[in-house]
C-alpha cells in the first residue's frame, strides 16, 4: 500500500483507537457472558467438560424412560391409514414426526424434500394387474385378487411389485423355485429346460425379490410371477390370519424390485437442479413381475406338465410341483397370462430430520434412523420402528429439559420412500455425504422394532460388535426381567452353535434397510437390530410380510401383546445412541476389525486358495496387508488405553481416527458393474442383495468362474480386485500408525 500523505495521518488514525478500545471492552463482557454460561449445571468450568466424562446415570435414566404403553399408542396412530411413499397419507406421517420432536423439546426438526421417481399400480378401472390361468378359448380359470380378503380400504394400494416393467405376457408357464442363480443352472444346464419366452413363476424367499427380476432376465424369461408359498409362510400347526398371525392363502407380499436410491439422479441428490436421466435409461427391468397369493399359485401350479422338480423344490402346497413348460392332461391347452400396468411419477418424499445439538462436541454426529412409509399398514415394517423412535425421541427429550446434554449431537433420522429403494436415506448421504463421512461416528438403524419375540438380531460394522455387546448387558431381556437381553441373545443366537461360552453373533451388513448408503456408500459404521421370529419354526421371517395384514393387532395380539419387547429394542438403541454420544473416548473395538479381516482372509484362502494358486496367483500381499492391520490395530489398542484423557487434543485425535477407520474401506471407483456400492470388505451378495458378502470385488470376480465365457478376461479382473483389497486394508492399517512419515 502507498504511503500516506496528506497530513491527516493523527486524526485517521484516533477513530480506529477508540474502536479497538470499545472491542476490547465488548470482549471482556462477552467474555464473561460466555465462561457464565459455558458453566454446566454441574458447576464444572468450560475447559474441565472438554475432558469429562458421560455421566453414566444417564442411559439407566433414558431405560426407564421408555415406556410400553406410549410405544403401544404410537404404533396404533403411525398404522391408522396406508400410507405409501409420496401420497399424502406419508407426508401425514412425516409432518406428525416433526412435529412431535418439536414437542418433545428437540432443537430442530424439520421436513428435506427428494422429488423422486416412484411407481404406483394403474389407478385406471380397466387396466389392472393380474395374473390368470385361461382356457383355450379365453374363459379364465383362476385369477389373482386386487386386495386381500377383509381388506375394505379405498386408501390401500392393490399388491404389486414397485417398477415392474408395465406390459401383457401370455404363454406357457415354467416353475424356477426361488429364481436364485443356481436355480436356473439347474434347470437350463442340468435339467435342460427352456425358458426363454416362458412366463416363470417363484416363490419368494432366500434372496432379494429383485435378484430374482435380474436372473429371470438374464435368462430369457418373459415375465416373473411372485407367490410366498406356505413353506416360507406358514409354521406346522400355526393358525393363519385372523386367528393367528401366518399368512393365509389370500395374503400377497408386496416390494420394490430395484434399490440403492432414486433411479434417475444416481450419485447425486434429487433436488430442483438435479440432471436426471430418461426413465428408459434408469437400468429398471424390462419384463413384468407381478406378485400374487399361494390360494391363486396353487391353481395356477397344479396339473404343470414336464419333470417332477428337484426334492427340494418341492414347496408347501398340496401339490406335486412340476417344472414345466405348460401344462399336463385335459387342461394340456391352457395358458398364463400376465398383465402389469403401473405408473410411474416423480413425486416428492420428505426425511425428517431432528437434533439434540451436542454441548462438547456439536460437529460430531450419532445418527438413529427408521423409515416412515409403509406398503399398506405396516405394523411390523416400519412403523414398529417408528413407534419405537418417536418413544426414544420423547424420552431423551425430557431428559434434556432435566438439564442433560450430550457431548456429541444426535440426530433422528426418519426416512422416505424406503420400501420404494432406500430412497430418502440415499439421497440423504447423497447430499450430505462430504460433511457426513467427516463427522459421522455411527448410523444406527432400527426398520422393524419387532418383527418377532424370540431374540435380538443384529448386524453391524466390527468396529460397533464390543459396544453392542456391551450396550445388551445393560438391558434387561423383556421376557426374563432377572437376565439381560445379552444372557438370552447369546444362548439363543450363540456365535458357535453348542458352545456355552460363545459371544451372540453378529451378522453381517448387506443391504434391504437404511443402513445400507451409510455404510456401503459413505463408510459410516453402522448397525441394524430387531428382536425376530424364533428360527426353528422354519420360516425365513416373519409369515405376513408386506400384506395388508401388517395391522395393529398383529402386534397387539400376537408379537407383542406387552409390548416389552418393543421396550427393550428402545432401551437398547438408547443405551446405544447415549454411549456414543457421551463417551469421552469413543467406545469402538479395532481389534473385531482385525479380526473379521482374518477370517475373511482364512475363508477366501480355503474356498479359492487352490484355484488361485492353479493361475498362479498368490495372496502372500494380501495376507501380508491383513498382518499389519492387525497389528496396527493392536498398537492403536494400546494407545487407547494410555492415551491422556485430560488433554482434549489428544483425545480428539484418537476419536477421530477411530470414527473414519471405516471410510478408509472406501474404493471411490465402487466395485466392478456397480460402482454405487464403494466398500471393499463388506458388501451386499451380487446375487443377493440382502445378504453380506466378505472382500465383494473378488467375490464378485470369482463367482461362477469356471463356466465364464471369456475366463482370461475374468481372471484379468480377479488380479486386479486382489490388489485392490490389499491396497484397502494397507491403507486401513495406516490410518491407525502413529508416524505414518
């Protein structure tokens, strides 16, 4: 700057001296207002509660809390009406989510707004779905049902199978079991069926309802009927609906058939500046699928022609299952006819998003999630959830009124369009994700409070397995009030089945639920629980899954008539949310990480080893990167323990890489054919999506290798998804190491 010279140099200067003096004054006040009130009730002093500790009264307060009876009366409000993503019956569900935060004295809660693509059944009187068994001449049969039976509800959607490729298909008809991979092997290569052009028929169960498009696609089928058959639906000896709570013959599960967000804007948030691709570039099925009841399927089945099916394809119709194609004896002329109108529309689907801001820590984040809209009533899936979220709001909303605050902020996350794709939690991360991954310790997910009432189920990152464990020993089991939900979770889901002193298992995450865009996406840990259905009544989930007969009174009369269960799912997600939020230092276990690395090195090393080694492909980097991780993981340990805890930097420090261990399992190319899904440990199954798989990309490159038509190609990619997983975990062992240079 020049030099001043006009001889004014004393009086510019004398109104910056009295203004830095007034400054100086207003900081000292400002000063003393601020340290005033920066005092906690508690009487400890600013500097003093940037090293405290939680306090541990807090959770036990937060349990008692909880109380059956406002979880009970929530769940008969939240299922009072359908209501399916993007009609106003949802936002009515949304609006009564944010605003009882605000009752509940949260700091914020508000509605975000996706406008998204969704698919509804034609509302048109004369275009409706169905499926029908027709005679030469065109007389039908046996036709599929636009509602189930004793439903009279001009709100409730008709079943369908959300973004359905719309279209008539009409021709013989061949039965594919549960439409798994293997399944069509088996029946094209070893049983030397044809499919294509053939409408298949499957029955729901072991995969996801869209693995199921996919494969029948691939395959040349063309249309796919859905049915849940009694085998997956209803237990020996076990009363159906109304008298009961397994499915009857007029029950029909609904579902999307395509995941992972809103299909025209991937990547990125669909908000009012999105670019969105056309609607016949979306990757969406090109063949209709329509579900249906096992009273129709039984019909429909009966009398096929070809072989009799495997054994176990056998189902739990009173029939003999055949495989097909068409049809046996007099009815040897009939015909399947498929009919799927749907529309789809770009609505909008609202998240609502609450705060407790954290007092110590507010740019640290404890996120619980559920979703709020449902395929019909959704007693179960999720207002069972919802019921539960609202209690655990309300709850720590007093106990902030009492004068408590957490450490960190927690947020409640309630999520649109879910059932649609995990649409409203997608496009969530999707917006937020570069602040989210930064600041995020964990996403804890709840979508069915209580799809049973045998015991506890979860799934969760290894970094959260110790705290969960630990967070059950605190809660008291609802049906033996004398034991913990941890005693009877660890005897009845033990992680070694016969031994007495086997921790509870823990699945892996896969994807079907919210957690999936944190954790597969983002890199956020993260968890997902429900108390569920005992397994040795034989059933793969609960019997009347997505039907219109999720009402209240399945829960009330038959899950849960307590509602104690309900209760302990809330205490724990409390116990849970208030550990992660208060702890000093945050409670996340390195050492299950190396561990689960271990074992998914042992199992890759066992069922691939030799075949690897036959195209001279070694994993001596791969176990080499696995060995330093747990090392570094067990020296970290060791800092954890002596870390000083009265120096908030220091402690800061090791949150902070404890909390993004998980993004450094985070491949921003995603993996092979579908890059959306970025985590290079664990991943959904590519055959099916509900299940987790270990290492996916080399998974996904070893899967049916030796009959790839283009094997050296494929071998190329398993080289190169193998460096890439050495380079993960390397990377992840290097974000524990004190001095990395």
């Amino acid at each position: 700057m020049a030099e001043n010279t006009s001889g004014y140099r004393g009086v510019r200067r004398r109104p910056f001296l009295l203004l830095g003096a007034g400054c100086a004054v207003l900081g000292l006040v400002l000063g003393i207002i601020i340290g005033y009130f920066a005092i906690p009730q508690s009487g400890t002093p600013w500097s003093a509660a940037l090293t405290q500790e939680g306090d541990p009264s807090i959770a036990a307060r937060l349990q008692r809390e909880v109380t059956p009876s406002n979880i009970r009366d929530n769940l008969r409000e939240l299922t009072a009406r359908p209501h399916i993503a993007g009609k106003e019956m949802d936002l009515g569900v949304a609006r009564l989510l944010r605003d009882r935060w605000l009752e509940y004295g949260l700091d914020s809660a508000r509605l975000v707004p996706y406008d998204v693509l969704l698919a509804y059944p034609s509302r048109e009187p004369d275009r409706p779905s169905r499926v029908s068994l027709l005679e030469p001449d065109g007389t039908v049969v046996v036709e599929s049902q636009q509602q189930e039976a004793g439903v009279d509800d001009p709100e409730a959607e008709p079943p369908f199978n959300a973004y359905s490729a719309s279209g008539e298909v009409q021709g013989e008809l061949v039965y594919v079991n549960f439409a798994r991979a293997e399944d069509f092997q088996t029946l094209v290569r070893d049983l030397r069926v044809d499919v294509t052009g053939k409408i298949c028929i499957a029955r729901y169960g072991e995969i996801f309802r869209g693995d199921k498009v996919k494969q029948a696609s691939q395959y040349g089928c063309a249309g796919l009927i859905l049915y849940s058959d009694p085998e997956q639906c209803v237990a020996d000896g076990m009363a159906v609906w109304p008298d009961g709570w397994m499915m009857p013959s007029t029950g029909v599960q609904r579902g999307t058939v395509k995941l992972t967000g809103d299909v025209l804007t991937p990547f990125y948030p669909a908000n009012e500046y999105a670019y969105r691709l056309r609607v016949e570039d979306a990757g969406l099925p090109t063949i209709p699928v329509h579900p249906i009841s096992y009273g129709v399927a039984v019909e429909i089945l009966r009398n096929m022609a070809g072989a009799e099916a495997p054994v176990d394809w056998q189902g739990g119709l009173d029939i003999t299952y055949h495989l097909g194609p068409g049809y046996a004896g007099q009815g040897s002329s009939r015909t399947v006819r498929l009919v799927v109108n749907q529309d789809r529309e770009v609505r909008t689907t609202y998240n609502v998003i609450g705060t407790i801001r954290g007092a110590v820590e507010p740019d640290r984040y404890v996120i619980v999630g559920n979703h709020h809209d449902a395929w019909v009533y959704g007693s179960v899936d999720p207002s069972s959830g919802t019921a539960v979220i609202l209690e655990l709001a309300r709850a720590m909303g007093k106990l902030k009124r009492e004068g408590w605050r957490p450490r960190r902020t927690v947020v409640f996350g309630s999520w649109g369009a879910e059932e649609e794709g995990l649409i409203g939690s997608v496009e969530f991360v999707e917006d937020y994700i570069k602040s989210l991954q930064e600041r995020t310790v964990a996403y804890l997910n709840c979508d069915s409070a209580a799809s049973g009432n045998f015991s506890l189920s979860v799934a969760a990152s290894p970094l959260l397995h110790n705290m969960i464990r630990d967070a059950t020993k605190k809660v008291p089991d609802p049906h033996e009030p004398s034991k913990t939900l941890y005693d009877t979770w660890r005897t009845k889901r033990p992680e070694e089945e016969g031994n007495p002193d086997s921790r509870p298992k823990i699945n892996k995450l896969g994807s079907g639920s919210d957690y999936a865009p944190f954790f597969q996406h983002a890199g956020i840990a993260a968890s997902s629980m429900s108390s569920d259905i005992d397994p040795a009544i034989g059933l793969g989930g609960y019997p009347l899954y997505h039907s219109a007969y999720e009402t209240f009174d399945l829960q009330d009369r038959f899950i849960d008539p307590d509602w104690t269960v309900h209760q302990a799912v809330g205490r724990l997600w409390g116990q849970m949310a208030v550990t992660l939020a208060d702890a000093l230092v945050l409670p996340l276990d390195v050492r299950d990480y190396a561990t689960a690395v271990q074992q998914m090195m042992d199992e890759l090393r066992q069922e691939h080893g030799s075949r690897l080694s036959a195209q001279n492909i070694g994993l001596e980097h791969l176990e080499s990167a696995v060995s330093n991780f747990t090392r570094a993981t067990t020296t970290f340990h060791q800092t954890l323990e002596s870390v000083d805890k009265s120096n908030p930097v220091a402690v800061r420090a090791v949150n902070d890489r404890l909390m993004k261990l998980e993004g450094a399992f985070i491949d921003p190319l995603g993996l092979p054919d579908r890059p959306w899904f970025r985590h290079v440990a664990f991943a959904p199954s590519n055959v099916n999506t509900y299940a987790g798989q270990s290492f996916p990309g080399l998974a996904d490159a070893l899967f049916d290798i030796d009959r790839a038509a283009d094997q050296a190609a494929r071998w190329e990619v398993v080289r190169k998804q193998l460096a890439v997983t050495t380079f993960t975990v390397q990377s992840a062992a290097n974000t524990l190491v004190n001095n990395l240079f």
